[in-house]
C-alpha cells in the first residue's frame, strides 16, 4: 500500500504508473474523497476551538448566575478585556449562558456527524489506497505485456534428443507415476494424483530446494498453516484485488494460502524489527491453492496449471538501502538450484505491463520445455520495497534515529515444485519412455533413473 499523503501529492507518478502499467484508476473519485475529508477535519477544528472557548466562559456565567454579585464582580473583573463594554447584569448571563449552551449541543452534534463522515472517508480511502499497485522502479521497462519483458541472461542450452520428444502427461501416465483420471474422481479436474517414483520425485525436489537454500544460501526454514486469515492476504496484497483466485473456507475468516508468500509477509506483521538482526532471510515448503479463475482454456493438460500444488518461497526483510542487492541475490539463489539440476533456464526482467500488483520489480526465470520448444516460468522474484511492510505495520528503527522505517520485502520461488517436476521430466526423458534423474536428486532418490 502507498502512503496516503505520498498519493495525495503525487498524483501525477500515480497517473503515469497507471498508464505504464495499464490499469485503470479512478483517481478523479479519489480526489473529491479526500478533499472532502480534509474541509470537514477543518471544519471541526474550528468547532472544537468554538467549543474549547465556550467550556472556559460558561463555567464563569455559572458563577455569575448561582454566586451573586459577589462572585459576578470578581468572574467580570478578571475575565473581562480591557477596553471592554459595562459588566453584565445577572439576567445578562443567564440568556449568554443559555444562548452558549444550546450553541454547543449544536457544536457538539455538528462534531460528532464529521467525526462519522471523516472515519466512513478515512475507510474509503483505504480500501482505495489497497487497490493501488506499487509504483515500478526506475529501472523497469515500460511495456503492454510479457512480449515486452526484456531477458538478461540465459544458462546451458536445450538437451538434444534423436526422438521427437513428448509432452511431461504422455511420460507420467505411461510410467505409472501421474493418474489424471484418479485425481477426477476424488476432486475434479486441475488434479493431480502422483505415483510411486513419481510422488517420490515431487518430495525429493522439495526437500533438495529446501538444503540448498538453507544450507548453502543462508536461509532459516519455516512450516507456517496452509491457512490463513483475512488480514494476512491483505496485508501482502492478495486482497481485496486478487479474491477471486482464491479459495474461501464457507462461514469463516480463512482461505486457503495462494502461497506462502503470504504467511511469511505476516510472520512479523506489527512489529519492529532488530535493525541488526537484517536481511531476515527464511523460506517454507507449503502446499498452495488457486482458483484459476483467469485461466480458462489454458494449459488444460498436464499439470502445469493445477488448483493445488507445491512450492518452495524464499522471503527476506531488509533495510531499504539493501533490498536492491538482495533482490540479486535472491534470483541467483533461485538460479542455483536449476544450475545444479542441469536446467536451460533464462532470466526476464520484466516490464510495467507484466510486473506483478505489490511489485515494485520483477524477475521471472523461465525453464525450457522440450514439448513446446519454449521456455515457462518456474521462478518469480520480486522486491516490493515498502509496499507490504506498510500494510502489515513491519518496521525497523536505525540507531539513533528516533522514527522508525518500514522495512522492504522481497519474495521469490525457490522453486515451484510442480513445474520442476515437469522441467525434469521431460529435459531427462529417453527414447524408451524412461527419465534419468539428475545427479543432485539421486540421494533424495535412492535411484538413477524412473522405469517405463
């Protein structure tokens, strides 16, 4: 989420990163919300200093009125300006008196109608706030869409095979390792159920991303619920834009997780963090769940696209001088594990068009697919600087600095372990029918190679 006085004065960057990122914002709405809001805060203002002035006077026309003429010399002659008219009779100070007191039980209700009118705009302007994404980074490439992302490097090169290669389906069914038509009877279609060697692989992948990352890449592994609460999804982003891609659990306050991404973004959700203790690096196998609800008609075969799969996230907390070498750091880790895999892979940056709602920047690492002879994305990394941290209330103080910061968070892949499956699958597979398994997974294994 921006800062509320950022949009406020920078209505111009909203409006350009609107048009670069080719989303519609009703910014004009948004203006008239706030200056409402901001006439009606000066209005009670005035009113409460009207009725701070009348609660010092009218305790002194009392006293006038119930203590005589006494008390109505020693109340004047103090309260009086100098150069002021006559003292007042008692009658005087009965109908000032009255007069005041009706005024401010008119004060009183015209206060508390703006106070309602400035907490149900304080509440638009947040749910507006929350459907704003995150402005782009200098170095983004302004773009339409995914032909507009710009590749930064490539790794290996395409496996050669003297076969025509098929389709990661084809091999799983006629190995015995992936049952579509099992999955359709317990759950529907977008299922997958995996089989001997073939559910073997799934947890081999998962446990092998997890060592790596933890042992060679400095990472503290987490096993958060797989469900989570509102507040969780708003506060990385996922709602209130996203709720349609999710699944909601009936007559309660959680969902099923998109991705661990979001409880790791409220692992530390209101609270300040030890500056010293940054970069917080951790990373969860979880698994996550997707409506596909934008997806109809796409990737309807295999298992590329599935309502349920599995995933290893990387996350990191930093201080926001950090977050742009971490987010480097970060895609590497991710590169890592398809190096040792043995992976053709190439590294996108992406464009305005294509970067995701709570990202400031974006790199996606595409694997290559000998079925399509053409690369699909196995990795996300991005660095959403303060964006989640302001919704989820993360912070950090500097030393000796009285004000504490937001932090910047950063998320990616590490990897997704369903589309690694595939990745494996169909580079290693043989004329036979087999698939050889890479060297790295072979511990995880306890085999070379998966049978016809």
């Amino acid at each position: 989420m921006l800062d509320l006085g950022y949009v406020r004065e920078h209505l111009d960057v909203i409006e350009k990163m609107a048009r670069d990122r080719g989303v519609s914002l009703d910014l004009a709405a948004f203006r008239e919300l706030d200056t409402e809001r901001r006439q009606i805060i000066t209005t009670i203002e005035r009113l409460k200093a009207e009725r701070n002035r009348a609660s010092e006077e009218i305790p002194r026309l009392n006293k006038i009125v119930h203590g005589g003429d006494k008390a109505k010399e020693h109340v004047m002659e103090g309260a009086k300006d100098p150069g002021a008219g006559p003292e007042i009779t008692l009658a005087a100070a009965m109908e000032q008196r009255d007069t005041l007191l009706a005024k401010m039980k008119t004060v009183s209700d015209e206060i508390k109608r703006g106070d309602e009118r400035i907490t149900e705009l304080d509440e638009r302007l947040k749910q507006f706030l929350l459907t704003i994404p995150n402005i782009p980074h200098a170095s983004v490439p302004v773009g339409h869409g995914a032909a507009d992302n710009v590749e930064v490097r490539r790794w290996g090169a395409p496996p050669k095979f003297d076969f025509a290669p098929k389709p990661h389906w084809e091999i799983g069914e006629a190995a015995g390792i992936l049952d579509f038509e099992a999955a359709i009877k317990i759950s529907g279609s977008r299922f997958a159920v995996y089989k001997g060697l073939g559910a073997r692989l799934e947890r081999a992948l998962a446990n092998f991303f997890l060592d790596v990352h933890t042992r060679e890449h400095g990472f503290t592994e987490v096993l958060p619920p797989f469900l989570v609460n509102t507040a969780s999804l708003i506060a990385d982003g996922k709602l209130p834009k996203f709720a349609s891609e999710m699944f909601r659990i009936e007559n309660s306050d959680l969902w099923l997780s998109p991705t661990s991404e979001t409880q790791l973004t409220s692992l530390y959700r209101d609270e300040t963090l030890d500056v010293e203790a940054l970069p917080i690096k951790i990373c969860a196998w979880t698994a996550c769940f997707r409506s596909e609800a934008g997806a109809a008609g796409k990737d309807t075969r295999g298992i590329k696209r599935q309502h349920q799969f599995q995933k290893v996230e990387m996350f990191k907390f930093t201080r926001p001088e950090q977050s742009y070498d971490e987010l480097e750091s970060l895609v590497r880790s991710a590169e890592v594990v398809l190096q040792k895999l043995g992976l053709h892979y190439r590294v996108m940056l992406l464009c305005t068009g294509d970067t995701g709602f709570a990202a400031a920047k974006s790199y996606d690492i595409e694997v290559w697919l000998p079925s399509t002879q053409d690369f699909m994305e196995i990795s996300s990394c991005s660095n959403t600087e303060a964006f989640q941290a302001r919704r989820s209330g993360i912070r950090f103080k500097a030393p000796g600095s009285k004000k504490s910061e937001f932090v910047h968070t950063l998320n990616g892949s590490g990897l997704a372990v369903g589309r690694t499956w595939i990745a494996v699958i169909e580079n290693f597979q043989q004329a036979d029918g087999s698939v050889v398994i890479p060297e790295a997974l072979r511990p995880y294994m306890g085999t070379d190679k998966i049978g016809k």
